[in-house]
C-alpha cells in the first residue's frame, strides 16, 4: 500500500486570495494606488489617530534621573501616555527613565513616572519618550490638564523661557 500512496497525485489546497483591509483583492487596490500617484492625485487615505488623547504643545517642567545624572528640561508636546523634549542629549532607544513631572494643578507634588525612550526628537536632540505602566492617578491628572490646557502658540524653535522655565536642559547636582 505505501507504493501506491506514493504514486498519487500530491493535492494542494488553492492560496487564499490577498485582500487589503477594506476587503479588496491586494493586488488591485496597489495597481490603483500607483496609478493614481503616477498621475499626480493626492491621497485620499485619512489616517486615524492612535493616541488616547491628542499631542497638544505645552511646556511644563520636567525632572529626569538616568542612573546617577538628573536633568531638568522643557516637554514640547504632551499626550496621556507620552511626551516629547526639544533640547539637551538623547539617552539611548529603548532606556527607561525616571521621571518628574510638574503640572499647574499641583505643581509642589510633581507626577512621578517611569518613561522608556522612543527616539530622538529631531538632528538636534531632544527625545521622544512613552510613559511605561503609569498609575490611574496619574493618568487622570494628564488627562485632566490636557482637556483644560491651552496649546502653546509661540513658534517651535524661537520659544523664550517663561514663569523661570529655561529652553535648554540642566544638569542638576
């Protein structure tokens, strides 16, 4: 019997058919793409935003601890689970640091955070930082101060120091 099995034909099932995500065959939904882009049309994708609340521009104090060196900088921008930094040295991808975050609400009992590096802001430094587990109170006051604060309207590279704050970060001792 296994001398006959091993003569029968070997019967695959057919590839299943390639869709994109809104159910059309793949390779027809890339053929449209590039052939709209070939003739100059612009992109009609609307990209869904994945944070929890928006970024929004603020600058508020923020102490960081890496090991034994402490930093003092201005955040750039502001969501419920992250921020971002404009000035000063870039920790390595993938660091964690601690984190204290002063918000108007409360500003003499800062947030305190744990934070995992995303990334480099821009060329010039600065960070992208992802708060790592943080507490529900935490969280709350974010969102709270998120949901009052007004973003900040000065232009990006060209913004003063103000109420004592400084642009580019301290090494705090």
């Amino acid at each position: 019997m296994s001398s006959s099995a091993a003569l029968l034909p070997l019967i695959t099932p057919p590839k299943p058919k390639l869709r994109d995500r809104r159910g059309r065959n793949y390779p027809a939904s890339v053929t449209t793409l590039q052939s709209r882009m070939k003739a100059g049309d612009p992109e009609r994708r609307s990209f869904r935003e994945r944070r929890a609340t928006p970024r929004v521009p603020v600058e508020l104090e923020c102490e960081e601890k890496h090991g034994d060196t402490r930093y003092v900088r201005l955040t750039t921008d502001l969501s419920t689970f992250g921020m971002s930094t404009r000035h000063g040295p870039t920790p390595v991808h993938g660091s964690r640091l601690q984190l204290k975050l002063f918000l108007p609400d409360e500003p003499m009992a800062p947030l305190k955070l744990e934070a995992e590096v995303l990334g480099c802001y821009d060329d010039r430094g600065g960070m992208r930082l992802k708060f790592v587990r943080p507490s529900l109170e935490a969280v709350r006051r974010i969102h709270r101060y998120l949901s009052t604060a007004k973003p900040s309207s000065s232009p990006k590279d060209q913004r003063p120091g103000i109420g004592g704050f400084f642009t580019k970060p301290r090494l705090v001792k």
